[in-house]
C-alpha cells in the first residue's frame, strides 16, 4: 500500500534511538522527509546517517532538549514549517512515591507532556493553512494502567492521551489529525541498559530478567513478551497516511493487550 507520504514533512523528537528512531526510519522508508531530534549532535548526526543509508528520502537532524520552553523556541525557528509532528520525546525514572520530589514531578511533566504542547501550539498552524496534518503523541499503557514503581511518569503518559483528544477536538472538520498511542513494555536501548542494571543487581542474565518483569509487572499481556520498537513504529506510520485520514481524536493501543479492556 502507498501511504503517499512523498513530499511531506516530518520532525520526530527524541529519535536518535529506540521507538522515535523506528518511526523515523518508518517515515523516510514511505519516502517522507524527515528531521531527527535528539539532545546531542553526535547521536543525531549518527542517526541521521542511518536512516539516509538505506533510503531515498531526504534526512536532516535538528539538535535540541524539547523538554525546555526557550530551547522548543528556538528549534521551531530554524525548524520552519512541517506537514507531520510525532511527540515522541519522553524520560521515566522508576522511583517510589514517597522519594519523588517536586523537581522530578515537574521535570517529567515538561518533557513529556509540554514539550508535545508547544511543539503541536507552534507547528499546526501551517497544518490548518494547508488543510493537512498529522499530529502523533507517543503516549504509553502507563497511561491507562499507572505503574505505582514511577507514579510521576504514568501521570504524564495520562495527561498525553487528554491533550492530543483535546487538539483535536479544536481542529473539526479540517484535513488535520491528532491521535495518540500507547505502546507497551517495548525493548528499546534505555529499556536494554535498565533490564542489564537489575539483571545485574540479581545475577541473572538480561533475557531472564526480561521476561520476569513481564510476568511480575504486566502479567495480563497477551503476547507474552517486549514488543520490538519497529512493532510499536508501524502503526504509527499509518496514522500519518492518507489511509489514516478517517481516524483522529483517538487513542491507538500497541500494548501487546496489557490493557484488559475492549475499549
């Protein structure tokens, strides 16, 4: 199927590595042109190289924390307009209640939550002018499900799913979506070096360690194992399609039926 994103724009944040990086890689592989964004030009230049490897898509990095207001400023600005945003960008720390802080509550708020507002506040403009847009926040199960081991982070990943539905509920009946989805346990290289901690903390290897916090922590998935980042990346590509057009304001589960719900 062509998702006819040739000749459309696209910045994912925080996509260096992990589920951001799969979704770019995704983007570009439909023939979009895609920004990279991450905190350190290194990791960015690396990635952009990767991508434009293997594709015929134009790729470029921008280099910038989207977890703070002057630094979202300044990369709109060089930026210029786009035709996709994915809000991807997201930190967790798992920590128990009592030890959070009001730093680290506030922290998690600005990168996961208000770096997705004022990205989508400055960019869907040019969305609306055009009548064509596509919004993604990469929410979490977490939002749905909130892990007492990091209560401040399943705050954030809920308040992701009210902001996107609430876009779009400010832009009916214009070619532009907003949509959120919510990954599950997903193996990505954050994911990787905290399963080697604890793996290491308990003496057993990091498979082991995988598949016991799957059983302890989500013991109601479905698939019974960590989704890849790429698995998490797909349906995120189609949202931004052509194909996807009919479906906005809605919240998209890529949690391996962690949530036990129908709905």
């Amino acid at each position: 199927m062509d998702f006819k994103l040739r000749g459309k724009r696209a910045l994912v944040t925080g996509s260096t590595q992990g589920i951001g990086f799969a979704i770019a890689q995704g983007l570009a592989r439909e023939g979009a042109a895609v920004v990279i964004n991450g905190r350190g030009e290194a990791k960015v230049g690396e990635a952009v190289k990767r991508i434009a490897s293997e594709t015929k898509a134009p790729v470029s990095g921008i280099v910038g924390d989207v977890g703070s207001a002057a630094e979202v400023d300044r990369l709109v600005r060089q930026l210029g307009p786009v035709d996709i945003l994915i809000n991807n960008a997201g930190i967790f720390e798992p920590k128990p209640f009592l030890e959070i802080p009001d730093s680290d509550w506030l922290r998690h708020f600005e990168v996961n939550v208000m770096s997705g507002v004022r990205l989508s506040r400055a960019l869907l403009p040019h969305m609306l002018k055009q009548n064509w847009g596509r919004i993604v926040f990469i929410s979490s199960e977490s939002g749905l499900n909130i892990p007492p081991e990091m209560v401040q982070y399943g705050m954030t990943k809920t308040a992701q799913l009210a902001v996107s539905r609430g876009i779009a509920e400010t832009v009916p009946g214009t070619g532009v979506t907003v949509n959120a989805v919510l990954p599950g346990p997903t193996l990505t290289e954050g994911v990787n070096v905290f399963l080697e901690t604890l793996a290491k903390d308990r003496g057993i290897g990091i498979d082991e360690m995988a598949d016991e916090l799957i059983k302890t922590l989500r013991p109601s998935s479905l698939i019974r194992r960590w989704a890849t980042a790429e698995e998490v990346a797909n349906p995120v590509v189609y949202l931004c399609s052509e194909a996807a057009s009919a479906t906005t304001g809605a919240a998209i589960r890529v949690d391996g039926g962690v949530v036990r719900s129908i709905a």
